[in-house]
C-alpha cells in the first residue's frame, strides 16, 4: 500500500540553516511542499527563513524546547491537516529522501503504530563510538519495550497520528523522547514495523550534549524499567 496521500513530513530544526536549505531542497524532489513541516525549536540563526524560502510550513518554537517538544508540535500539526501519517526526518541531511518510498510502501500491520528506519550499522561510515551506542541503547530500549524495536537512535521514522494519545506520548522531550516513544508504543499494545533505509553520515555535528543527554536518557530508562 502506498501511504504517501494520507502523510505529512516533519523536520525538527535546531540551528539548522548551514544545511537546512540542502536537505530540502533534496526532499522537494519527492515530496509536496504543502505536506513539509519545519518545526524551527527556538534557533539563534536563519533556520526558520530557510524553511519558508523553500515554500514548506513552519513552525516556531519561541525557544529551546527539545526535539522530542518539537516532534509533537509537528506531529499534533500533521494530525490537525487530516492526515493519518507522519514521516519524522532530521535537518542534518544524514537521511535519504528517496528513502520516502520505503515508508510509503512498508507493509504494516493492522496495530502498527511506528515505523522505523533501520540502518545497517555494520560496515557502515558511521564512526565506531555511534556504532557501537546505537547497538547499546537498541538493545536497552527492546529490552524496556518486550519486543525489538530496531534501531532505537534513528529518527528517520513514520508516526500513526490516530494513535498518539493511546500509544502515551509525551508532549515535551529531547532526544531521550525518541526511545521513549518506542517503548510506551510496544507498552500499548501496539507494534513496531522496520524498513531498511541507508546509512548516511554527515559531519555537520550534533547539538546533544554527552553528559546531560546521557543522564536524561538515563533517568528516562530507569523510570520505566521501574513502571509497572
């Protein structure tokens, strides 16, 4: 089944405009600009004139609120439009928009409430200390849901919007937000569906913070390995 008439597509954008422009213009040769969202998360710098010179919504966080924040303005916007689905991709052009016909046609399941891009990490560019976390908390985070969950770090993803209430999403988070939504989804009694994507890296940095983003994935984790 092709999805691509019933989704949206949203772009969490922090500081993003060195690269912002280019992974647009990338995504505009496959996708419709009245169904991309840029959800600028309080930016210092042009993030949000390079959305709007590109023709693509966007949405304004007056300031840093988390990408996990800025994921649920977008997705709570996509429902709004009508539509049943929302594909989540990063500003950073480390994800391939022809990658768009995977989730379009992924073979879901009547309960599936995520799809998740799932990169073949070995051998990949990626260098080996992302490798090697991606593996980790993969791992941790199936371990939390019951169920594999695939690839816990990758945001290349497509969201249910019918059923964002059910599955337990908060409406506010960082990065940890990601791995959480993975496990209150399985939680729920819901599935998690993967699709092969490409492993893409680029060195345009990362705006996570080792230590604070550590602990909050940390205490995210703890919390519900202690839910009952």
């Amino acid at each position: 089944m092709d999805f691509r008439d019933s989704t949206g597509i949203i772009i969490p954008a922090y500081n993003a405009e060195a690269f912002l422009g280019t992974t647009l213009e990338g995504l505009l040769k496959h996708a419709d600009p009245a169904r991309i969202a840029v959800i600028d998360d309080g930016s210092s710098d042009g993030t949000a004139d390079r959305a709007e010179r590109a023709g693509v919504t966007c949405l304004r966080h007056g300031t840093n609120q988390g990408k996990g924040s800025a994921l649920m303005t977008g997705l709570l916007w996509a429902r709004e439009k009508g539509w049943r689905w929302a594909v989540t991709m990063d500003a950073d052009g480390q994800h391939a928009p022809e990658d768009l016909r995977s989730f379009w046609q992924a073979a879901i399941k009547e309960d599936t409430v995520v799809v998740v891009g799932r990169r073949g990490i070995r051998g990949s560019p990626m260098p080996w200390h992302r490798r090697f976390s991606n593996a980790l908390t993969t791992r941790m985070i199936s371990r939390l849901a019951g169920k594999p969950v695939y690839d816990a770090q990758c945001g290349f993803r497509m969201y249910r919007l019918d059923a964002l209430a059910a599955a337990g999403y908060p409406r506010q988070g960082r990065f940890e937000w990601e791995s959480q939504a993975l496990v209150l989804a399985c939680r729920n009694g819901f599935s998690v569906v993967p699709v092969d994507i490409a492993t893409v890296y680029t060195d345009n940095g990362s705006h996570m913070r080792l230590l604070i983003d550590s602990y909050r994935f940390l205490k995210m984790y703890w919390r519900l390995a202690w839910m009952p």
